[in-house]
C-alpha cells in the first residue's frame, strides 16, 4: 500500500475552492497585457482596460477546468519518456533561477559563471532520483538579456533530462522555443513531445505582469507544458492563517488556468506554486519552515481536487551552508512532498531562501530523494506468507544472508546510498579519514563527473543549438559566449 498524507477534508477543500471562485468572479485579477484582457473580454469576462482588471464568470472557470488535461508527460532530449505526472506519481528536480553559488572551496557564496552551470548540468546528468533538470542558477558572465536562454541551451547541449525553465523577458521565450525545436525538429513533435516545463508566476496578491501573462499565452500556443508558481506570503501578501493563504494560492492558481485554457483547450497545465510563511521577525520567507510545507502540501490537495498534476518548491533549506538544519529542513520537505504524492517536487539543491544553489548539496539531497522514493513504494509482502520456511532456515543457518529469499529481494527492498551518506562505524569512519559530509560530497561530485558523457544529440542538432544561440548572444554585443573557451 503507498502510504498518503492528507491535511485537508473533502469538506474544507470544497470550500477553499468555492471562495477563490468568489474571488475571482467577485474582486477579480489585475492583468497587465491588452491582449490577455480583451480574449478575456471576448469570453465573457468583465473588463476594465484602464484599471488593467478583469473579472471571470463561473462559466469560464468551469470551460477552462474541463478543458485542462490530467496528465503532463515529459521526454528528454532523445524523445524517451521520462515523466508522467498524475496521480501520486513523483519526480524530483533542482530548484530554479538561484542568482548565487556556494563555493565548495572557500565557503563562500558568490555569483555563478558558465563553468559552473556547465558541471551542474553534466553532475545532473549523473543523479539516479533526479528525473529532469532545471535551469537552476543564473550565469553573471553573460548579458543579462540572455541569461535564461543560454542556461535552458547549456543545459540542453550538456544534459539529456527534460528542464524545468523558464523566461524573464517576451524575447527570451521566442529563442527558448527555437532551441526546443531545434532539438525535437518540427512543431509537431514537440507538441507530442514536450522537452520542457516552464515556470509561469503570477505576482501576490492577485495579479499577472505583461511578461508572465504573455508567457502563459505563448506556451498554449505552443502547447509547451507550464506551471504555475503562486508565492502568497503568510501575514504579509497573503492572511497570515493557513487556509487563507490557501485561498489565495487557489484563486491566483485558477486564473492561470483560465488563462492558458481559452488560449488553447488542452494544453499542458501543472498546478505549482512557491508558498511561504512570512518570518516577521526577520522579514524572510522561510522555505523550510513547516507552515510553508503544510500549505505546499495543501495546495497539492486542491490541484488533485481538480484532477490537474501537481509541483511545489518544497524539498530546500534556508541554511547557508551545507549543514544540519539543511538536512533537516530538506529531508523533512521531500518526505511530505512525497507522502502527498506532488508530482513535480522542486528544490534540490537550494539553499537561503531560493537564492542559492550548492552543488554537494545535490548529491546528498539526491540521497534523500533516494529515500524518499523508497518510502512511497510502502511496505507488501514479497513471498513472506507462509513463513514458516524462512524461519526454519534462519534458525538452521543462524542466519539469512546468503539465502535465496535475501539474494532475490535485497535490492528491490532496500535502497542503499551512495558514498556520500556514512554507514560505516566509526572506526572504519577513523579510517578512511575522518570525512565530513562536505567532504563526501566533493568526493562524489569528482566521481560522477568523471563518468560524464556527452548527450547524444547529433552533430547537426548542437550546430543548430549553437547557431541560435550565438545569433541572440550578438543582439546584445556578444561576439562569442563563454563556454567555448572550456
């Protein structure tokens, strides 16, 4: 039996979910995109152009939900299918967009460069429990206006896995579908494909900006998957209760689906988001504090109400360094995450609130992800009954560890970790050197990229990647891009 967790009633759910309708047929959104507001118009939604403000209907909300498909299937590169996110099926990939790096070296946290991306995507390459890739830090050696381009590219050209992606800029969108097309070849196959996920975030309380309304338009038409990235912040952006929270989550969710629906019926929809609990003693939005899991957790309840798959940022700490509470915070986030059944579980990797990305801490995370696949295959008999045989064999042969039943089930019942994660007493710990999980992390990050390989892309398909790129890189003054110096 798969063990679930559950925090909210059937009762509750279908109340939280009546009032964000209230909301949004009764208050309404801001929307600050002309043509998102007058297909909303042309719906039956009430307009206002000057307030840059629209109220739905019920009928809408209602179209756009039945029109919203179940399932979210992801491919890599190769067009093999990696994902099939319904149910409580569950796949574990990095956080997004950190603007920092911890530096193993010094300790230090400081901005990341193209070398680092290039061994992130490549180290992601290598990680058994990590289903896709993001586009996980944003490279300072390049311009600005080409940062979420040439990260969704590299980690194309250096990694097989699906992305998590997403674009700042309208322009950036339009190169981001070129280099999927690139790698799928046709419009077609990517529509029956999908290579990417794109994050898509409405701003709290109950608004969408020019540029992240303009991208879910563009994803529908393109049928590229998106998912939607809520952030109320309790007691700040959002009511400092739980369920308020999840009110607001669930209405600024919902317009999104709306939104992505009249554009086009059917197209991939993933119901995320990035809560937090607001700490006012610190002014921060702890990731790793409970309430904000509970109310991922939650979230995930309502978007299972509505028969949508599911994803939060959820498996991260808000520690500086890689360090207890970042073991704590992120083990605790990815086992509810996973006994809720999220489809798409988001942070790995992360550190200090979102902003920080640490590659040791991708592979011990990748441990814990380990474990916590392994807890939601929950516990069955596996030729257990009768066990009067086994048990006359134990207490013959004193004990079972060359036994056919131990030779034949070892593996499938359990998971056995990496290097990274110490097993061993202590005085083979003494010595083997005394390591720290710091140290252990190091060491397994020189192992998994010593045993990269490249993608198998061809030829013909990177020429066309690196054609595409350069051309945008030029747009702003760049003559050459920074990983072809490595």
């Amino acid at each position: 039996m798969r063990p679930v967790l559950r925090l909210l009633s059937d009762e509750l759910i279908e109340r939280i979910v009546s009032e964000a309708r209230d909301i949004l047929c009764k208050l309404g959104v801001e929307i600050h995109n002309e043509g998102v507001l007058l297909m909303l118009a042309q719906h039956g939604a009430s307009v206002d152009m000057g307030r840059k403000h629209a109220t739905f209907t019920d009928a809408m909300i209602d179209k756009a939900l039945a029109a919203a498909p179940d399932t979210v299937e992801l491919y890599d590169v190769l067009g093999r299918k990696t994902h099939e996110l319904t149910d409580h099926n569950v796949y574990f990939t990095p956080g997004s967009a950190a603007i920092n790096i911890l530096d193993s070296r010094s300790g230090e946290i400081r901005k990341p460069v193209t070398a680092d991306y290039i061994k992130y995507a490549r180290l992601v390459s290598r990680l058994d429990n990590i289903a896709s890739q993001s586009t996980a830090f944003i490279p300072s050696d390049v311009h600005e206006r080409i940062s979420d381009s040439y990260r969704l590219y590299l980690s194309l050209l250096h990694c097989e896995k699906p992305v998590v992606t997403g674009a700042f800029t309208v322009d950036a969108f339009n190169v981001m579908k070129d280099l999927q097309l690139a790698v799928r070849g046709s419009s077609e196959e990517l529509r029956k494909k999908p290579l990417t996920i794109f994050s898509c975030c409405p701003t709290a309380p109950l608004k969408w900006s020019d540029v992240t309304s303009q991208n879910l338009v563009d994803c529908a038409k393109a049928f590229i998957p998106v998912e939607y990235i809520s952030m109320p912040l309790s007691g700040f952006m959002a009511p400092v209760t739980l369920v308020g929270s999840i009110v607001q989550h669930t209405a600024e969710t919902l317009s999104g689906v709306v939104l992505s629906q009249l554009t086009q019926p059917g197209t991939p929809i993933i119901y995320g988001g990035s809560p937090a609990a607001f700490d006012i003693r610190y002014e921060t939005t702890p990731m790793g504090a409970v309430e904000t899991q509970m109310i991922d957790c939650a979230n995930n309840e309502i978007g299972k109400f509505l028969n949508l798959p599911t994803q939060a940022y959820i498996s991260l700490s808000d520690a500086k360094q890689l360090d207890a509470q970042a073991g704590l915070e992120t083990s605790m986030g990815a086992t509810l995450a996973a006994l809720s059944g999220i489809n798409s579980i988001s942070g790995p990797g992360m550190l200090d609130f979102e902003s920080c990305h640490s590659l040791e801490k991708l592979v011990v995370d990748n441990e814990i992800c380990g474990m916590t696949l392994r807890l939601t295959r929950g516990v069955e008999p596996k030729e257990d009954f009768p066990s009067i045989p086994i048990f006359e064999e134990l207490l013959r042969d004193k004990h079972l560890l060359i036994a056919d039943h131990t030779r034949k089930y070892l593996r499938e019942e359990h998971y056995f970790p990496g290097a990274v994660i110490d097993r061993a007493n202590s005085a083979r710990w003494m010595e083997e050197g005394s390591l720290t999980i710091g140290d252990r992390a190091e060491a397994e990050i020189e192992r998994l990229l010593d045993s990269y390989e490249p993608t198998g892309l061809s030829e013909g398909v990177l020429a066309d990647m690196t054609r595409l790129m350069k051309r945008e890189a030029a747009r702003f003054g760049m003559d050459y891009l920074p990983h072809e110096d490595l």
